[in-house]
C-alpha cells in the first residue's frame, strides 16, 4: 500500500513474485498491485527513482513523461 493512500501507518508491501524480495521504493504498493494483477495500471510521482525501481523490482514497466518546457517569448 502506498503512502498516500495508507495514511500514516501503511501497511507492510511485499513483491508479487517474491515475497522474500523488496518490492521498490515510494510507489512499492502500485508496482505490486499490478505485478500481482490486482488493478490494470496506476498512477504515481518520481523525483528520484521512486517510479522506475519498483516497477521493475515487480516485473512492470513504467513511463516518465518529460517535464513541457514552454518556449514562449516573455
């Protein structure tokens, strides 16, 4: 479960595949609910690698967009 919609005291996630095996970082709850086919995608926020490690510790893929920079004169 992931933090934001834990609340304060998540719960403890483990990985889909194996749960002797972390499953990621900050979006770990996400990437197990899908690894474990619970729900067929999910949304969740990176700065770092919060996104991308979990979802590869889970057997998914994830997408980062890139960030729009507007080009328009001032």
């Amino acid at each position: 479960m992931t933090t934001e919609m834990g609340g304060a005291f998540p719960g403890p996630t483990t990985n889909a595949f194996d749960p002797g095996r972390t499953p990621g970082g900050s979006s770990s709850g996400s990437a197990a609910a899908i690894g474990a086919c619970m729900v067929p995608a999910a949304i969740g926020t990176q700065v770092g690698g919060s996104l991308i490690w979990p979802a590869s510790y889970c057997g998914n893929c994830a997408v980062k967009p890139a960030m729009l920079v507007s080009m328009s004169a001032p």
